[in-house]
C-alpha cells in the first residue's frame, strides 16, 4: 500500500512538471540600440535608433516591431532635425520580404518645417506586420529566419549667423544596419514544440489513473 501511495504521488509529480511548460510563454525578445554620429565641418549631431521585436513569431500572426529614434545631440550650426525616414525590410532566408516605411516631415526643407530639437524622440512607433497574408512559403510545420534592415534618412537645417541672407541650409544624412534575425514558426512546428509534453501529461494521467483504480480494488479485497 505505501508503494502504491508513493507512485501515486511521483504520477502527480510528473503530471504537474508536464503542464509547466505548457502555460509558460516565451520571454525571449530581440532588442537593440545603435548610435550613429554625423561629424562635419558644420557639427556634430548624434542619433540612437531603438527597436524591440520579439524572437519568434507564428506565421499565422500579427509581428510588431518597436522603432525609435532619439535626437541625442547637436552642436555648432545643427539646430533642428526637420525630416527623418526609416525603411525597414524583412527579408527571410527563402528569399521573401517585406518591406515597411515611416517618415517624419519633409524634404526638401519647406517654409513652415515640422522640428525635432536635441533631446527630443521620434516614436516608438509599432511596425506591424500581418503575417497571414503575407506570403512567406513556410512548410506546415517548418521555419524561416528573417533578417530586419534598417536605413534611416535623417535632414537637419543649419543655422547661418554671418549671413545676412538666411537662405535654408540642410545637410542630409544616412545610415544602414542589420538588426538581427527573428524566427517565423508556422503553426505545425509549435504543436511539434509541445507534443512530447502533452504526451507526458497523458501518459502520466493514465498511469495515475491506473494506481488510483488498483489502490482501490485492493481496499475492496481487504477484509
């Protein structure tokens, strides 16, 4: 009977460490930050661009990706940034993309500009891709890595104080990274992800099921 009773209790061990990775998410994400500095003869001005995606995504879902770009500083004759671009492209090891374009102001400068001072940020901004209808060609059950590439056009006005004639001064500046690479999962590879747990639940409710019936027919049989 003790045996019994400690089988009972190992089944229920086991059924409890089966269901934990069931209803645990995933906490990996992919985040980073890049600093860029523009330095020329006009100034120097210093931009950190910021995104934030999550590492792995369904095929069948909607992916979203944080971007931010922060105005960190400006010297000399740079005084404000009055247009900025980011064109981000996903391109997955199969050889799709996707491709998405956010913009700020315009250029070339007009006469009532739209301003980002030093110390100021564009964004966050959410980036969402449909990932259903886009398409992806992943296999039921199969994956892809997608990289993310980021150009960022960045046009700052320049402030001219020995001229007497204020014509527009702009520079026009551009930097490009690769952002890292995001997994693209189709719905049959996470059920793949699960099954040996969803397994283990059974197989171990079965075998609980089993001890906790023959524990009882024996008490019957016990006079």
């Amino acid at each position: 009977m003790m045996k019994l009773r400690l089988l009972s209790v190992l089944c229920s061990t086991m059924i409890i460490l089966s269901l934990i990775p069931l209803f645990t998410l995933p906490a990996n994400a992919l985040s980073g930050s890049w600093t860029k500095d523009f330095v020329t003869g006009v100034g120097k001005s210093t931009y950190t661009l910021t995104l934030d995606s999550p590492d792995e995504v369904s095929s069948s879902s909607n992916w979203t990706i944080i971007a931010t770009l922060s105005i960190d500083h400006m010297d000399r004759f740079k005084t404000f940034v009055f247009f900025t671009s980011m064109f981000i492209t996903v391109e997955t090891d199969n050889g799709e993309q996707m491709k998405k374009t956010l913009q700020f102001g315009h250029y070339p400068i007009g006469e009532f500009p739209d301003r980002l001072y030093p110390g100021s940020r564009w964004g966050p901004h959410n980036v969402t891709f449909n990932l259903a209808e886009e398409d992806i060609g992943i296999p039921l059950g199969g994956s892809v890595d997608a990289n993310i590439y980021v150009t960022v056009n960045i046009a700052e006005f320049l402030y001219q104080p020995f001229r007497a004639e204020q014509l527009p001064q702009t520079t026009y500046e551009t930097y490009a990274l690769n952002a890292g690479a995001v997994k693209i999962t189709s719905e049959g590879s996470t059920l793949g992800r699960y099954l040996p747990y969803i397994l283990g639940v059974v197989v171990s409710a079965i075998i609980f099921a089993g001890l906790f019936a023959w524990d009882r027919f024996t008490k019957r049989k016990t006079p």
